[in-house]
C-alpha cells in the first residue's frame, strides 16, 4: 500500500499470497508495524488514510483508557 510507504516488490508480493483485498490490507499494515515500530497514533492514522476508519474507532474502544 503506498499509503503505508512498503516497497513496490513488497505490495505485489502480498498480493500474489494473499487472496482477498480486506487480508492484503491486515498483511500490509502488519509489514509496516514491523518494519517502522508506529506508535498508537501513527497507526491510526494509517487506518483512517486506508479509508478504515472504523477499523481506528473500534481499536480506540478496546485498548484501556491511558493516564
């Protein structure tokens, strides 16, 4: 995804592994976090450029409350 900045070689091979474009996106987004370590607030920004906003918004709702 060249929202999250993975190399061309790298996006094309998640799609040749991965069947369904909602698995690509998790594949893709897992690459990344291990690649660039995100904080929290990166990552969902990440989702909410990957039009997963919803995505952001449940993942808010289920981490504890921070101090």
């Amino acid at each position: 995804m060249r929202v999250l900045e993975l190399r061309e070689a790298e996006i094309e091979l998640v799609e040749l592994e991965v069947a369904h474009i909602r698995d690509q996106q998790y594949e893709m987004l897992k690459r990344w976090c291990q690649q660039t370590s995100p904080t929290l607030d990166r990552v969902f920004a990440a989702l909410e450029r990957m039009d997963l906003a919803g995505c952001a918004e449940a993942l808010r709702r289920a981490l504890p409350p921070g101090p």
